[in-house]
C-alpha cells in the first residue's frame, strides 16, 4: 500500500503541474496496485464486489487499465472554489496498513484519476473519452465513500464526487442529470448533520452546500 500512496502523491504533484498524462501514469498504477490489494481482501466480505467490479459499459479493471496537504489529516482539499471542486487529495503515511485504509486508498486515487480526466476535458487536452472516465471514476469513488467506509473524513470525497458530477454533466449541457446530482449532494450534506471533523470539514460542506444551490438555479432552461 505504501507504494500505491507514493504513487498517488507523484500523481498529484504531476496533475498540479498540468502534466496529465503522467499523472495518469502514476494514478493509473496506484490503482492497479490497489485494485490487487481490495480483490484479496474481498473474500473477508468486507469489501464488497461491487467496489472491485464496477457496473456499468466497463468494469474498473478496464478503466484502470486505460488510463497542498498536511501530514496530520487524511484528506485535505482546498477550501477555495466556485463550481469545479479542482484540489486533489494527497495521502499521508498515516494511513493505517487495514482494511479501512486501503479502502480510503483506493477512492482517493479513483477520485484523483476523475479529477484528471475532468480538468483534462475542460482544458481540451487529448484524452479520448476523457468525460466518461471522469463521470465513471467519479461513480466508483463516491459508492466507495458512501458504502463501504464509515471514516467521517471520506465525506470530504463524497461531497467532492457528486460536486464535479454535477459540475460535468452542466457543462456537457445535461442540466437534468447535473439537477440530479447537486439535489442529492445537498440532501447528503443534509443527512451528515453535525458530524464534522472541525471547523475545516464545516466550512468545507457549507461550502458545498451553497455551491449546490447555486448551481442548479444556475439551469438555463428555468430562463425558458
């Protein structure tokens, strides 16, 4: 797990810089690495097969295959956006060596590689399909957080996950589908109440919350 962690940190690095496809590279083999790791550990029934085999045209093996934080917390994302949640979440070594752990691995680094996807689609950049391995990877990371790991700290990805569907579906001009989303990040964040991890985490899903609002009202077809 060790190795798919500094993986994923080089990945991140690379996707700050803009270097896309090696951030790819990276995250693309901190998946695999994890996707070896969660199939040996699915036989516990601690991690479902759903998390290994994802449902849909591809499963994550085939999506895999395709393709500023502080120490002290597991996830630390930027506090700063307006629509596109665009920080992605570095790992510290402070990761237990668990099951839990490996499960908070693996939906950074799915998360992560969406996000690479997403900000490659809106710079332009030649990924094909680009779009529907962000929406996909994005899928995949937030069943993770919200099945399958009761960490409050992985709220963080799941808001972040249905934020940028959300923020995607938008920009591919699918108001009702991005509708969808932000009407569930909201009743999601609704659902976490006071559970926070401090002021950071209540900022964070205030934040979200407003972002959600704004957005779907932002639905050109409420102008027709």
């Amino acid at each position: 797990m060790n190795e798919a962690i500094t993986l994923n940190n080089q990945g991140v690095q690379r996707l700050q810089e803009g270097d896309y496809s090696s951030a790819l590279s990276d995250l693309k083999q901190a998946a695999e690495l994890m996707h070896a790791a969660l199939k040996a550990l699915e036989g516990s029934g601690t991690i479902p097969a759903e998390v290994i085999q994802y449902e849909g045209e591809e499963n994550s093996r085939a999506y895999i295959s395709a393709v500023p934080a502080k120490e002290e917390h597991v996830l630390s994302s930027s506090e700063n956006f307006v629509f596109l949640h665009d920080t992605p979440f570095r790992i510290p070594s402070s990761v237990p060596n668990s099951k839990a752990g490996a499960t908070i691995v693996i939906a950074i680094v799915l998360y992560n590689m969406a996000l690479t996807y997403h900000i490659s689609f809106c710079q332009s950049y030649s990924i094909p399909r680009s779009n529907e391995y962000a929406i996909s990877l994005y899928k995949m990371a937030c069943s993770i957080g919200r099945k399958y790991c009761a960490d409050v700290k992985m709220t963080s990805i799941v808001m972040a996950c249905m934020n940028n569907l959300g923020c995607l579906h938008h920009e591919l001009g699918q108001f009702e589908c991005a509708k969808t989303y932000l009407d569930d990040l909201a009743r999601y964040i609704t659902t976490l109440g006071e559970v926070s991890d401090g002021r950071a985490h209540r900022l964070q899903k205030n934040e979200f919350m407003l972002n959600a609002v704004f957005l779907r009202n932002s639905h050109p077809a409420r102008a027709a």
